[in-house]
C-alpha cells in the first residue's frame, strides 16, 4: 500500500475531529486499530503517536480548553505526526 493510501483514513478521522464531527474517543479507537500504518513506521512513530492519543483521551475529560490540556493544540501535534509519517513511508 502507497504512502497515501495508509495515511488517507487517519487525515479524514482527524479532519472529522477538527470540525467536530468525530469524538477523540472514536479518533483514538481509529488511530491505534492502524496497525499496518505503525508497523510500516519506525518503532518511535508509534510511540508518539500513543502518547498523544493518551493525551488526547485525557483532555477529553475536560470540557473545552483547560489550563492542562489544549485540544486544539492536541489537535495541531496530531497533525504534525500524520505530516512527518508521511515522510518516513515508503513511497
């Protein structure tokens, strides 16, 4: 499978995240079921990819922005991962 092709779902998730159209419980559900994705990245990828879920997860239990956590800045290290993955994938 092609870079975009394993990174396709993910953005889609994250964008439905943004709009506020998705929960980050189910965004989280849908990014750690990515196994084929992790498994093509380095080993640190996935680990902080998990971080930020475990973080994502967390601010969840706040409502809105909180002095702790910052979605939207959840928000923009989840974006910044999918971009950088995209650079590690095989082309």
């Amino acid at each position: 499978m092609k870079r975009p092709e394993l990174l396709r779902p993910l953005q889609a998730v994250l964008d439905a995240l943004r709009s506020g159209d998705c929960t980050p419980a189910a965004f989280s559900q849908m990014a750690r079921a990515q196994t084929v994705l992790q498994t093509t990245l380095p080993a640190r990828y996935t680990e902080v990819l998990h971080g930020l879920l475990d973080r994502l997860e967390s601010s969840a239990l706040f409502a809105e922005e909180s002095c702790s956590f910052s979605q939207r800045d959840l928000f923009d290290s989840l974006q910044l991962w999918l971009d950088k993955a995209t650079q590690q994938l095989p082309t």
